[in-house]
C-alpha cells in the first residue's frame, strides 16, 4: 500500500471510528443514570473482553502489550475521558456534548509534538480550525457553562492524550492487542469502584449495554488501526464527522431540529474533511 492510500485509509478508519463513538454515546444518553456509571462501564468492558480473547487467539497475536508502560497510562487517560464524557453525555444535550468532545483534535495537535513527536500538518490545522468553527456555528450561543460542560472539556483533554499514547502503542503492537488489555484493565478497576454497589441490569439495559459495548469496541479498535497509517492530528481532524451524524441522531432520536447555523456548521466540518483528504492525496 502507497503512502498517498495509507493516509487516505486511516482517515476512512477514523470516520467509522467516529461513526462508531457516536451511535455508542447515543446509546448512553438513551439510558441515562439508570447505572451507576462505574457498573456501566465494567459491563462495557466485561461483554467486549471474551470476543477480544477468541478474536486474538484465532489470529495467534500476542495477548500483552510490549510497551505495558504506554498501555498503563493509556489506561489512565482513556478511563477519566470515559468517566467524563458518559457524565457529560447524561446531563447535557447530546450535541453540546460532542461539540465540546471535538475540541480534542486541537488539543491533540497542540500536544503531539511533546507525545509522540509528531507535528501537525499545514492541512490537519486547516481541518481542525474548519471543524471548530463548523462547531460554533452548531452550538449558537446556547450553551449554559455548566459544571457537566467542564467535565466535557476534561474528557476531551484526557481523550487527546489517550489518543496520543494509542499512536505511541501502534508502533509496537497490533490494534486487537492494545484494545484487549486496555478493556482488560478498565474492567478490573470499574469492578472494583461497583464491587459493593451492584444492580443487576434489566433486560432493556442489558440491550443497552450491549450495544454500547459493541459500538465501543468496535471504535476503539478502528481508532487504533487509523493511528498505524498517518500521524496523529491528520488522522484526528477527520473525527469531526461525529458532529454531524450526533445532529443527525439528536433530530430523529430526540426530534432536535438542526437550524439553518447547524447546517452552515456542518458544511463547515465536511469541507474541512474533504480538504484534508484532498491535501494528504496530493501531497502523494
């Protein structure tokens, strides 16, 4: 595979990603606090982990991370972004949420060159000023600056990094790898914060969880294959697709109505995509 078509493919794994992440926070915002949040996240993890062990078994791959330093704070960061953004996404409408989670390519560009070494790409910081202002315009002045608003911006300041590290992982280890000890060790800590507190699910939040899991897992592992073929801002400005489809589903799932500055935002965010996939395949 050309370098030009390396590129072009992690921005469409980074996309499906996104389409993933989206759909998944739907499905938390749908269930809502019935969970404590704790207990969500360790069935999340617990339903992924036995389709991720057959999964690398059958493949033969390794089932420990060679960089299990990386993979520890890793963990760290992709737990609190976790924690933040499902908090987030239950008390704030779902737009607002995803609007202050698309802050987080901006702060990944900022801090990749002393992560990773890697700085951004003249076309990345034109996609990444693209997408903000594509958000502004969809968020309109009506975001109240709640206490859930800051916690938003704490989940896509820890998401920068925890992407960060991902890219730093890849260099030495396969996706389903990474992802499986990253669901392994957020498994364990979340079972122990909702050892003493557990409430067995009803059958329509074992529907949820499950769902939530496997869009999840799914992004999570995208994600991971995205960073393997381009450096990181490039590959995270292409992430904000997921402002558009979260219009998308908060019209016909909650019967939000985009307005006329939705839609200048979101065309917007898409010429910002466009631009950077027409910028990294001439550059080739």
């Amino acid at each position: 595979m050309g370098s030009g078509e390396k590129k072009i493919t992690g921005i469409i794994l980074m996309l499906c990603a996104s389409t993933c992440f989206v759909t998944m926070s739907t499905l938390v915002k749908a269930m809502g606090d019935s969970l404590p949040l704790p207990e969500l996240m360790f069935l999340r993890c617990l339903m992924a982990v036995p389709f991720l062990f057959a999964s690398l078994v059958r493949r033969g791959d390794a089932l420990v991370t060679r960089a299990w330093k990386v993979l520890l704070l890793r963990s760290v960061f992709g737990a609190v972004a976790m924690f933040c953004f499902y908090y987030a996404l239950i008390h704030m409408p779902l737009a607002d949420c995803v609007f202050l989670g698309r802050t987080q390519p901006l702060l990944l560009a900022l801090a990749a060159p002393f992560i990773v070494g890697e700085r951004a790409p003249k076309e990345a910081w034109v996609a990444i000023l693209c997408g903000l202002a594509g958000s502004l315009f969809i968020m309109r002045p009506g975001l109240a600056w709640s206490g859930a608003a800051w916690v938003a911006l704490l989940a896509a300041a820890s998401s920068a990094i925890a992407h960060l590290l991902v890219r730093k992982l890849g260099r030495t280890d396969n996706p389903g790898v990474i992802v499986f000890n990253f669901t392994i060790l957020l498994a364990l800590v979340s079972g122990i914060l909702t050892y003493r507190s557990f409430e067995i699910p009803t059958m329509r939040q074992w529907v949820y969880v499950a769902g939530i899991s496997l869009f999840a897992s799914s992004g999570q592992y995208l994600l991971t294959m995205a960073y393997r073929h381009d450096k990181a801002p490039a590959i995270a400005a292409s992430s904000y697709a997921s402002v558009v489809l979260s219009v998308i589903y908060g019209y016909f799932f909650w019967g939000e109505v985009p307005s006329a500055a939705t839609w200048l935002g979101g065309l917007c965010i898409v010429s910002g995509g466009i631009w950077l996939v027409y910028s990294r395949l001439r550059k080739n």
